[in-house]
C-alpha cells in the first residue's frame, strides 16, 4: 500500500512540474477513489484520475501527456530505457565529432554551451554547409590567423543562432497532442487552410470573452454609502410608513469603449488572416467599438465592411493600406488629433501590431500621448515573445504600455485574460 | 455502485455516453465533490443532472445563474411582509427583546434554491446552470457551500448540510472560472456526440425514425456543426426537434425538399439558415445534401461519393 501511495505521490509531483496546480486534497482524493472502486483497466483509472486531477479542458491534455509517459508496463518501459541509452550513446558520440569539427586553428572555438548544443542537434546537411564553408575558408587562414578565427567564429554563432531559432519554432510545432487543442499552441502565421473555421471559432470565443470582461456590468452589492432617501421613502410606503429596507445609491459604471488599432503593413502580412479575424469578431461582440487600420496612413473601417469576412478582406485590400510600410508614430498621432475625440478616459486602446516601425522615437512619443488621452492601452503582439528580446522597437513600446504576446491562439486567450485583472 | 451499474442506470433514462461521463460522474459520487461541466452549448450538461436526480433517485434542485444573481435570490431571503405583521400584531403582548428574536428564526425564512438544497432531509441533485453567467462575487460566495457543505446566514450563523447533496455547475466557458472553484470540483468536458453516438441518442430517444433517417440526420447536423458559415451550432435538442420534424412529415429519407422544409427546427438565424440551404440546396447528390457532378465531398454531411 505505501509503495503505491508513494507512487500517486511520485506522479502528483510530476504534475506539479507540468504546470497542474495539484494539492495534498487532490492525491488524497485520487488515492481514495482507487481503494474505493474496483477499477480493473488502465483506461478506467486514467478517467477516473483525469477527473480529480485536470480541472481545464487545457489541463486535461497536460495529465494525458503525463499519465501516458509514467503509468507504462514493464516491458514498454525497458524498452524506453533500451531506446534511451542508445540515444545517450550516440549523442555522446555526436559531441565528441562535433568537439573535433569546432574548431580553428586547432584550438576550440570558446561558442557558448546553448550554442554547442545547437551543432549536435543540427542536421548532417546543415553541418555539411559549415565544412564546406571552412573548406572554402581555409586559404586565408595563413593571411592573418587572428582575423581567420574571429571570422571564423562570427559565422557560426550566425548560422547556429538561426538554427536555434528554426529548431525552437519547430518545436513549438511539434507539441501537438489533439488536434483542437494544437490548435491554441500553433503559432498563428503556421494556420494552414483547413484550420482557419476552427480558429475562427476559438477567436469569436477569444473576442467574446475579451468584450464582456471589459465591459461587464458590475451590479452593486451592498452600497456606495450615500442614503438614497427619495426611494427610501417610497420603499417605506409599500411597509406602513416603516423604513424597513432601506435603499442606498449606488455608482454607475459607464461601459468602456474600444478602439482597436492594427497594423496591415507589410510586415504583418503573415498575420494578416488572423488580425482581420480578430478584429471582425471584437467588432461583433463589442457594441461599443471603433477599428482602425494602419501601414503608412490610418482609416477607420466602415462598420458595413465588418458584416462579413470576405467583404471585409476586399475591403482592406482595397483599401491601399494593406503590405505597405508601417508608420505607427503618424496612425497614434492622427488618433490622437482626431475631433470629436476618439481617444478619452473610458476608451481601452488596444493596438494589434508586431512594434516594426519607421521613426521609433516619434511613435514612442505618440504612444505616451495615447496613453495619457485613453484610460486604458494594451498592445496584443503576434511576435513569439522568445524572440522580443532581440528586438529593441518591442523593448521600447513594451516599457511605454501593457504588451502581451498573441502568436498563438492560447497565448491570445491568456493575454486577454491577464490584461483584463491588471 | 460501480461504473457499469450507473452506465445502465444512464441507458435506462436514455442518456447516451461514453465511458468518460459514467467514470467522472461516479467519481464525483464516490467523493462528495461537486463536478464541473463545460462544454459548448446544447451537448447535454444540463441534461445530466436531470438524467442523474433519476438515476439515483432524488430530487432535483436548479439555480439558474444569470449576471447580477445574489445571495437574495440563491440562499435565502426574509420575509419581510411577514416579520413586519408579527410585529403589529405582538407588538403589546410580546417582550420587545424576544419578539425581535424570534423575527429571525426559520418561520420568516424564505428558502431560496441553495439553502433548500441543504436543509433537506434527503439527498438532492443541486444543479447550478450556466455559473459563467453569474458574476466573480457569486462565484467566491459559492465557495463555502462548495467545499465546506455549509452557508452562513448573518443572523442565523452556519447552517450545516442535513444531508449531502450532489452538486453539478455546468458553464458554457464564456467567461474564464476562478481556479479557487475549479480546484474544489472534479472536472468534466463534454463536445457534441461523434456520428455513431448521435445517432444512437436519435434511435433512443426517437425509437420510431428509421435507422437510414437517423444516420442521415446525424451526419447531416455533424456537418452543419463542423461548417464555419454556420454560427450557432446544433444542439443535440435540436437534432432530436429535427428528427420529430421529419418524421411529422412522413419522411424516409432526408431529401433536400424535407431538409429545406425543416431546417428552421435545427437553424434559427436567417443568416444561418441561408448558409446551410446553400450548401444543401444543390441537386444530384446522393447523401441527399446535392454538389452536382464533379464534387466528391459534402460540405454539409461529410460524406466522402
């Protein structure tokens, strides 16, 4: 009994690890419902945990995942195990070549650890590229040795950073496990054809939620503290002149408005399906909002456009706006300008752009202006936040407002959700 | 009870499942715990509790969650109309301190859903419909009756459940749950029934449609659910409304005239509606949804000529 207790508890702290918010009650319960019932197959117990354990649709395929990889019979797991050690094997080989093959002027290369990394995982052909690269090289290494093994040694971190990058990607890709689920993690330039009704339904689900978040009508409970005596008064009528219940006022709240600002330059072309998307849907749910679309100019697009998709695409590239160059400091200034005011205190911003933009200082400043005339400004960013770092226009607007990271769907969700509470 | 026990107690009252619902149901069962269904609108969330009270033989109790719901409304309220003619009438004979007393005890108690939930003697199915609906403030105050299996009236204190009742919230995920109530839950998400299960939940619960119309109708609403011009989806109520349709008519076969004269019973928007007759709308096709000559697949079925 205390070997399989310490195994329910083995596989808790694995779900701990994967991100489950797994607590002493819930092992507790899981552990008193396999002495309970009489549960004979795999499947059985793996529903039955599933049940106490994931408490999200997203959770659910996290437990699958690690069910899967720790309740495995003894023959299977061998066999992992044979399958493992051979691969341990051969990447202790692969590193020792790659050990001889990094290196210049017979010494070392010095590339950082993650870098090195990246060259034992890399494919024979892209390895083959590099030989031949130093190959070709190898003449100029009685020229200047010095100079050789710098350049030497800037050509690869290049070429292994890009590397880094596509294995990272494909990664992502790779994590697949249900295919609507997939789905939410698929990075949104990757959206394949037969995927675009299915997102299309996550991101009216998305948009709905977003809108009736922002703009939730919160009923008082209790009261603000001011007597409303007038209805007081009345209230006490229908008792006998008694003040039996009495009525106090309560605030309004006045509904905020939404303007969305996305930017269809040429650099979001791979994101474009995915933004008009986005904004046809917001425009749908949200009674209350104003869409504007950028690149070198801004307009603002004509709610008959909206009424549906293949309208609304002719219309942006109909437009002229659509893959030309990004001026996100003009499109925040026009905004900003614009009378009657677009922009005020119960306005939420929300810019859809990846921050790739001509005269950052100048958008910088637009923004700062932006943030001071609406209430609230949040900037949703298709680039995998993994990547903001290398980018200093992200880093700048960042600093300036609430950015969060929309590359995939469930990212989207998160986002919204997170923008929302802060 | 063990798993196959409540898998026939469910066929018994017509409810279709898999494996899935019949283990997490017994689950939630075997441990007191309140089960969270999600799942999009019209697959059968409600119809759970309704189809468990029979199954085990209880009664049901329902809150209904909508934006604004309190406490007034969910667990109790006094009866103010009462405790006030109490008053008028003992005002003279009646110690002003005992008459004040007794205006809050259980005879000026107005019980509201929750609170009659677990004051009752036997066990009931407390069902709390659409709890997405309600606002963040109800979802905290249902905590304490959640986990605890008790709520606290201000000027009665905490009334202890007389008996356990099995809770099951269903939530159309319109808005995100907090984690507090989802961590006091056993979990269970439910999608529209594949074919063959829609058209089991047709043969039962319209025994008399044939079995040819059945697996029509189940594969024609499967497309109409999979089809992305069709905004709101299906419901299996629908499907079963649809089926009754048909069989009003006398039909056999699912032949475009008897979809087109139907469809209003599964579709209830005209945008909708005119995006399903233009994909069912074209003759010569032998699923009976029609794409002329050269097309090999239905929009509207699925169906692979």
């Amino acid at each position: 009994m205390s070997v399989y207790l310490e195994k329910l508890a083995e596989f808790s702290a694995l779900l701990r690890q994967e991100g489950l918010p797994v607590g002493l009650q819930e092992t507790a319960d899981a552990c008193e419902i396999l002495t309970a019932l009489d549960m004979r197959d795999k499947q059985t117990v793996k529903l039955a945990l599933q049940a106490v354990y994931a408490k999200s649709r997203e959770e659910q395929a996290a437990f699958q995942r690690c069910f899967d990889g720790f309740f495995v019979s003894a023959e299977r797991r061998d066999a992992i195990r044979r399958k493992r050690e051979e691969a341990a094997r051969e990447m202790a080989q692969r590193r020792q070549d790659a050990q001889q093959e990094m290196q210049v002027n017979g010494q070392s290369m010095d590339l950082r650890e993650d870098l090195q990394e990246v060259y034992v995982n890399m494919s024979e052909e892209k390895r083959e590229q590099l030989r031949q690269m130093l190959e070709k090289m190898k003449g100029n290494l009685h020229r200047s040795p010095k100079l050789y093994s710098n350049f030497i040694r800037s050509v690869f971190m290049r070429f292994l950073l890009e590397q880094q990058m596509a294995m990272e990607d494909a990664s992502v890709a790779s994590e697949e496990l249900d295919p609507e689920l997939a789905l939410l993690y698929r990075d949104i330039s990757q959206f394949k054809e037969a995927d675009i009704p299915r997102a299309a339904a996550l991101i009216v689900a998305i948009s709905r939620q977003l809108d009736a978040e922002l703009s939730r009508r919160r009923q008082g409970r209790g009261h603000s503290g001011k007597l409303d005596f007038r209805r007081t008064i009345r209230k006490g009528l229908e008792t006998g002149g008694s003040f039996y219940r009495l009525t106090f006022r309560r605030k309004r709240r006045k509904k905020r408005r939404l303007v969305l600002l996305c930017d269809v330059s040429g650099s979001m072309l791979q994101f474009s399906e995915f933004a008009l998307r986005f904004i046809k849907s917001m425009s749908e749910v949200s009674e209350s909002s104003q869409t504007f679309l950028f690149s070198e100019e801004v307009r603002e697009v004509d709610p008959f456009a909206l009424q549906n998709m293949d309208a609304f695409r002719d219309y942006v590239r109909a437009s002229g706006l659509f893959g030309r160059g990004t001026d996100l400091g003009g499109a925040l200034e026009d905004l900003n300008r614009r009378r009657p005011a677009v922009l005020g205190p119960s306005t939420t911003l929300l810019i859809l752009s990846d921050t790739k933009t001509i005269d950052l200082p100048r958008a910088a400043q637009a923004l700062i202006e932006a943030r001071r005339q609406a209430g609230k400004v949040l900037w949703l960013n298709p680039i995998p936040q993994r990547k903001w770092p290398y980018m200093a226009s992200i880093q700048t607007m960042a600093s300036l407002c609430q950015m969060a990271p929309c590359s995939t769907l469930d990212e989207l969700a998160r986002s919204c959700r997170r923008m929302i509470k802060g | 009870m063990d798993i196959a026990a409540l898998q026939n107690k469910l066929d018994e009252a017509k409810y279709i499942c898999g494996g899935e619902v019949a283990t997490t149901l017994l689950v939630a069962l075997q441990l007191g715990r309140p089960l969270l269904i999600e799942g999009p609108a019209g697959v059968g969330k409600t119809e759970i509790a309704k189809v468990m009270a029979s199954a085990l033989d209880r009664e049901m109790v329902r809150l209904q969650c909508y934006e604004g719901l309190d406490e007034s409304k969910a667990l109790y309220e006094w009866n103010y109309q009462k405790q006030l003619l109490s008053i008028q009438v003992q005002m003279n004979s009646r110690d002003a301190g005992e008459l004040t007393k007794s205006l809050f005890s259980d005879d000026y108690l107005l019980e509201r859903p929750l609170l009659k939930a677990i004051r009752s003697e036997k066990p009931v199915v407390l069902l709390i419909d659409e709890i997405d609906k309600s606002d963040e403030e109800f979802e905290a105050f249902l905590l304490e009756l959640l986990s605890e299996m008790q709520v606290t009236i201000p000027e009665a204190g905490a009334i202890r459940a007389k008996s356990i009742p099995f809770v099951i919230l269903t939530s159309n995920r319109t808005r995100p749950l907090g984690e507090a109530l989802r961590r006091r839950c056993a979990y269970l998400y439910l999608q529209y029934p594949d074919i063959p299960r829609e058209t089991a939940i047709i043969r039962a619960k319209r025994p008399n449609v044939n079995e040819h119309l059945a697996v029509q109708v189940a594969q024609a609403i499967h497309g109409l659910r999979e089809s992305e011009s069709i905004l709101k989806k299906p419901s299996i109520a629908e499907t079963l409304d649809w089926v009754s349709a048909l069989e009003a008519l006398g039909a056999s076969d699912l032949t475009p005239e008897a979809a087109g004269q139907t469809l209003g019973f599964v579709l209830k928007s005209s945008e909708d509606l005119e995006a399903a007759r233009e994909v069912l709308g074209h003759p010569g096709h032998t699923c009976g949804h029609g794409h002329g000559e050269g097309h090999s697949h239905c929009g509207a079925c699925g169906q692979d000529k």
